[in-house]
C-alpha cells in the first residue's frame, strides 16, 4: 500500500513563506536551510515521486531529477519539459500512482495542496522542518482549519538551530 506523506519547511512561528509589503505571500526557498534541503532531496528521491502545486513547481524553478514530478494545474496550463501536468482528485491520483508500484509518495506543498491531501484523509506521516526564522505574517501549512491528531515519532536535530520532526497521522 502506498504511503503519501506530507514534507515542509516553516518557520518557528509557522509560515511556509513570508508576506510582502502588500499582504501577499512571497514564496521563496532562499531562506530555507541547507541541512533542509538535503533532507528534502533525500525523502523525494527515495519517495521517487514528488507531487506540488503549480505555485511551488514555479517557486523551485524546474522539474527535480531523480523522481517523478507531478503538478497541479489547470487544464490550460502550457506542458512543461519533465512533469506531469494533473488535475485529479487525490484520491484518483495516489490510487493511480500505487497502481504505477510507488510505495511512497511526497507531497511538496504549497498550502492548498497540503490542504487537500489532509482533508482527503490520505497522509500517513508529516515531515516538518523548523527553521530558526520569524516572519510574523505570511502563508501558513494549510489554508484551512483542520482538527488532526499527530502523534510525535521522532525530533532530529540537522543543524545546531534547525530541527527536523516527524509525526504520525492518528486515524
């Protein structure tokens, strides 16, 4: 059986990017870790399948070799070199990609996304990176209230102020 899971990088207040001057928020990976970003590289490739909003895809820059990369976008979005373009219910898209013989699947953001997922009841485990930044405004995890139970399983520390916790869906 497939295991999706959910991997992010928040801030210690909790924003996965900050807010501009306008209120809108800026998403950016410039101010994540390196510790991060080489834990994210390792989870997605041993995943080998990365789904993300089209928000995301365009914040990364570029499909990420080594795994299957996946977005979500509108039907009239131009195809892109190296991804795979959906616009499937959750459900259909992880009960397609088993079928494909992923044992692993990465939810790569942003809030909407991780947003749906969780409401479909399909994450198993959250990755969370902690990164020792304030922004006091911006993009949440999610954008909109949920009421999920974690069990904490594991606290790693990747750097001497980044902290990487993984928690358990409780069904």
């Amino acid at each position: 059986m497939i295991k999706p899971f959910i991997i992010v990088a928040h801030t210690a207040d909790g924003f996965i990017a900050p807010a501009s001057a306008g209120g809108q928020a800026v998403p950016s990976t410039v101010w994540t870790s390196g510790a991060d970003k080489k834990k994210f590289v390792q989870l997605t490739k041993n995943a080998g399948v990365m789904i993300m909003g089209l928000t995301t895809y365009k914040t990364i820059g570029k499909a990420l070799p080594g795994r299957v990369n996946i977005v979500y976008a509108p039907k009239d979005t131009p195809t892109i070199e190296g991804v795979e373009m959906t616009d499937k219910a959750p459900k259909d898209l992880i009960a397609e990609l088993d079928g494909r013989g992923f044992k692993e699947v990465a939810i790569c953001g942003g809030s909407t996304i991780y947003t749906m997922f969780m409401e479909a009841g399909l994450v198993d485990t959250i990755y969370m990176t902690v990164e020792p930044r304030l922004f006091g405004t911006g993009m949440t995890v999610f954008n909109k209230p949920l009421d999920v139970k974690l069990n904490l399983i594991s606290v790693e520390e990747l750097s001497d102020d980044v902290l990487f916790l993984e928690y358990r869906v409780v069904r």
